[in-house]
C-alpha cells in the first residue's frame, strides 16, 4: 500500500522518497515540532518556550511564512530552528517546508501546532506517546473532546460539524475535529505529505480523507484549545471559497482509485 504512486490511473499513494535515519543531520530525539507563522513577533518566542518545557529534546522548525515584523529572531532567540519564505505563502506551503524539512533531518515523529496562541502544547507530549506506541499514524488533536476547550464563533463551529460528519462517514470512524491544526504523524506519512499532490492552498479535512484512502491509521485525542493570541494562518480564508474548495477536494479525493 505505502509504496503505490500517482500516477495517470488515478493511483495516488505516494512511494517512499527512501530516507533512512542516517541523513546528512538527522533530528538528534527523532521528534520534530513545525509551527508555522506569519507576524506573530508578540507570541512565537513564548510558543516555542512552552514546547520545550514539554518536549525538551524535540527539535522546534518555525516556519517564517514572510513576516513583516521580527517574527523570525523572536523564534531564533527562543531557540527554534527558523525557516524563511520571501514573502508570505500561505498555510498551507508553511506547512509543507515543515514537512520537507522533517524528511531531510530523519525525524521518526513530525507534531504541529499553530502559532497564534490556541493550542496547549502539552498537548503535543500526548500526541507523541500514541504515535510511539504504534496505534496509529496520524493523530489529531481535537477541540471537542475536551470539556474545557475555547469555543469558536457559530459559523466556524457549524463549517468544523458539517466537515467532521462527512469525515467520519468517508473513513467510518468517528472524527470530531478534523480541521485541527494540532496534529501528529508517524515517519511514514511524510510520503504524502511532502509529493506534489499535497493540498497547499487549504490543507484540511480532505487531508485526513486522502491519508486514510493510502491505509494510514488515523486517531483523535481530547486537545483543549485557548483563544488565538494572533492571527490564526489556519483560520484566515473566506468561508464561502474555503467550503466549496474543501467539498470539491473532498469528493476529487473519493474519484481517485486506490490499487
């Protein structure tokens, strides 16, 4: 299964790119943490605190998603890594130089959250330990199976139902939360994530659908979510183009076969 590729026939799971542990400057805990951000100078450096207070030996990436402010030497002087884009290339290309990033370093687990302040980064200590017990590939760190979680506006709480139920009838598995930014994967899955055929513009619940369709195992974790400090990358697109994207790139990902 993981080693079929896209291709003309509508087979779509990528092969491995064949990146063993031994690459050029490999990730020294085998755990990686990718947070993209765009002007968040106000919060970066105190996120990337937290997560070392949980995770101290992971390596933090913070991706600089074209900052017009010191985002970038606020996360440098917390200690992350920091990539750099040119100018701003949205969510969904932080992302995946996070992720290209993570295959070049050999990291085993790859977690992200975003910078805006909403996730609990311990959260991410609990996402790791089931990606390390092997139970799944891909963990999701949902909002509403924690009681204490912030809760959002009635739009984006409506548009996160409406997803979750069409996600769980796809993958017949309860998903409650799959438009998370707070997730976690398995070595494995960077296969996917990194090939050309990875949604940049609005990575979201079709994400999840188009994993589960390559046999990834995917599962949820109660995460509470705090109210944004910033500027969410996640939450930042017009609702009506994001909803008719995402059903389109949902029901685009039912089409494609899998052999």
């Amino acid at each position: 299964m993981f080693g079929r590729s896209f291709g003309v026939s509508g087979v779509w799971c990528p092969p491995s790119p064949h990146v063993s542990k031994s690459a050029e400057h490999p990730s020294s805990s085998g755990v990686l943490v990718i947070t993209p951000a765009f002007n968040e100078e106000a919060h970066v450096g105190r996120l990337v605190t937290e997560i070392r207070q949980v995770l101290p030996a992971a390596e933090i990436v913070v991706v600089n998603d074209g900052s017009t402010d010191a985002t970038a030497s606020a996360a440098r002087a917390a200690g992350a890594v920091v990539l750099s884009h040119p100018f701003n290339m949205g969510y969904g290309v932080a992302l995946q130089t996070g992720y290209k990033y993570a295959r070049t370093r050999g990291a085993d687990y790859i977690l992200q959250l975003d910078a805006d302040g909403q996730h609990e980064p311990a959260s991410c200590r609990d996402m790791l330990a089931v990606l390390q017990a092997g139970t799944a590939d891909v963990v999701i760190g949902s909002r509403h199976m924690a009681a204490a979680s912030y809760t959002p506006p009635l739009v984006r709480r409506v548009a996160m139902r409406f997803f979750a139920v069409l996600a769980s009838l796809v993958l017949r598995q309860r998903i409650t939360d799959p438009t998370s930014g707070l997730q976690g994967f398995r070595r494995d899955v960077l296969r996917f994530l990194v090939s050309d055929y990875f949604p940049v513009d609005y990575p979201d619940a079709d994400v999840i659908i188009m994993l589960h369709r390559c046999g990834y195992r995917i599962a949820e974790i109660p995460a509470v979510m705090r109210a944004g400090t910033g500027k969410s990358m996640h939450s930042g697109f017009a609702p009506v183009y994001y909803v008719f994207k995402m059903l389109l790139s949902m029901f685009v990902s039912l089409l494609r076969r899998v052999q």
